[in-house]
C-alpha cells in the first residue's frame, strides 16, 4: 500500500531508536531514515549494530538498555554528533515462554530489566538531549501489557509497567513532549514470532484469533510510528496505540465456532 507521508516529512530531524539493530525496531529507523531524518541506532552487538546501520545509513551504537550510563552514553552522541533528538523509540526487549515455576528469580528480573528498566533509562536519559518542543517519545510495548498470557508473566508485567510509564510521562513532560506508546501484534518475520509462535500448530491457533485474518507486517508498524512523530499527531500524547489486526479487541475465531447457530 503506498504510504500517505510526504518522501522528505523527516528532512533535518533526528532520530534514536534503541533496539534498532532488528526486526520492528530496525523497521521503524529504516523508515525514518527513508523519509530524511538523520538516526541513530543502538544495540548490544557491535558488529550487529554496525551492519545495521550500514544497511540504511544510520549511526551504530553499542550498549546495553540495561546499563543507565553506557544507554545515556550512547544518547550524548547522538546528540553531539547528529544533533537534538527529535524522535526516541524504546524498542529493546527479551522474551522467552516459560511458566513461573520454570523461571527463577534472575530469569523474571532479565525481561523486566530489558523491557521496562531499559525503557526508564531511555526515556530518563534523554529529556536534557532533545530538541524542545515539540519531540516525540514511543515505547514499543505489547498486548501482553493488558491481556494476561500463560507462560509471559515477565513480559506481562514489564510490559504493564511500560504502559503505565508512557502515561506517566505524558503527564510530567507534556506540552514540550509527547508520550506514546505502539502495540504490535504478530508481525511476520520478527524474533518475537519465531519464540513466540514458534511451530506451525501454535502459529494456527494465533492466527485464527486474528480479526484482520493476515499476520502483520514491520512496515506497518514503521508506518504507525511516523504518523505518531508527525504534526498529524500533535494532538496524542498519553496514549497506546495497537497496530495487531484486532488481536487484542478479542479472539475471533469465535466467529467461525458461532457459525451457523445464527
Ligand atoms: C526459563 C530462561 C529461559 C527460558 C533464559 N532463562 N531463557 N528461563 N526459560 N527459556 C533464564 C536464564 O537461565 C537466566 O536465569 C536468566 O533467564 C537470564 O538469562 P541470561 O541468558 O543470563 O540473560 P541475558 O543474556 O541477559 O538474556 C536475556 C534473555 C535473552 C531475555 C534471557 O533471551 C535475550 O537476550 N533476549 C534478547 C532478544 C529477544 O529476546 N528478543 C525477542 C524479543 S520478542 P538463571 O537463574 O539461570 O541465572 C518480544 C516481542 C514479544 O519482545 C512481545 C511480547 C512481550
């Protein structure tokens, strides 16, 4: 579908996009990037990063969201390099499927330090190197955050937290800041469906409660994320916004069960 923003809507923004280096995060720098905004990635892996990077003319960042100094580090650079940040997205997360009894302490503690630590420390490290007003602030956060999901008690309550966080902040930074948050639901050729969904039969059963009846696609989320950083969207702050196909609205594939009995 061809897209509805303007090739040169970014031209002289900058952009920082932590967790850049794959899947919806890379989507969303790529597309920044492809509508003129100078951004920088970051990543725990240098030579990942670096490729990134090099892939859509970013700058490669290394450190880890877990680690508040080497994650405002990371941040300054942007800033000396590239300039006040016009844009941040908090992207980085882990995700494993286990029960709580199948997860120790340090286990629960991993996800939550990636998910919703490492948001904090983005969002904390950042205020001082944006370019005020007007910046744009979006946590990827997930279903999970609102819908309880065996086996993702971490996810679940990281992503809670993260919800709650956007809202918070919406709140301290606004006017000079806006505060969001994009809920994606399975997205087509991202780590989070390959461990999340990892065999056909689990991937059927996902995608029977879809209502858009398709998986989703990183562009879309790329898309979502622009219309959130653009002018179009001066007016949202505070809010999370799913970009699933309905998958949080309810399970559709009640549709197919009701059949008939109508
Ligand atoms: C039970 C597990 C486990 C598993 C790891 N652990 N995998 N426990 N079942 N499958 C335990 C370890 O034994 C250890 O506990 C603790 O978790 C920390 O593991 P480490 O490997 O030491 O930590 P670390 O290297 O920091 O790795 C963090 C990680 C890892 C989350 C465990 O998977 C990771 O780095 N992931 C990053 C990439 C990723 O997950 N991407 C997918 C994102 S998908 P002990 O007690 O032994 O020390 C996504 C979208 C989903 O987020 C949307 C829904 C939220």
């Amino acid at each position: 579908m061809p897209s509805p923003f303007r090739p040169d809507l970014f031209a002289g923004k900058v952009a920082f996009v932590a967790g850049g280096t794959s899947g919806i995060n890379l989507g969303i720098a790529a597309r920044f990037a492809e509508l003129g905004a100078k951004v920088a990635i970051l990543g725990r892996n240098p030579e990942k990063a670096q490729a990134a990077a090099d892939g859509i003319g970013a700058l490669a960042l290394t450190a880890d969201v877990r680690d508040f100094a080497a994650t405002r580090a990371a941040m300054e650079r942007v800033r000396n390099e590239l300039g006040p940040m016009d844009f941040v997205v908090s992207g980085a997360a882990g995700n494993f499927l286990a029960p709580v009894l199948g997860m120790s302490a340090n286990a629960f503690k991993a996800v939550v330090d990636i998910d919703l630590i490492g948001t904090f420390n983005v969002f904390r490290g950042c205020h001082d190197l944006l370019n005020l007003p007007g910046a744009s602030l979006i946590a990827i956060t997930a279903g999970q955050a609102v819908n309880a999901m065996a086996l993702q008690a971490h996810a679940c309550a990281a992503k809670a937290g993260i919800n709650q966080l956007v809202r918070v902040l919406a709140l301290e930074w606004g006017p000079e800041v806006r505060v969001n948050g994009i809920s994606p639901g399975p997205i087509a050729g991202t780590e989070g469906m390959a461990r999340l969904a990892p065999d056909a039969s689990t991937q059927d059963k996902h995608f029977a409660r879809i209502a858009a009846k398709r998986w989703g696609e990183i562009g879309e989320i790329a898309e979502a994320a622009v219309w959130l950083c653009s002018d179009a969207a001066a007016y949202v702050t505070g809010t999370i916004i799913d970009v699933d196909g309905g998958s949080q609205v309810g399970d559709a594939s009640r549709v197919d069960l009701m059949k008939g009995l109508a």
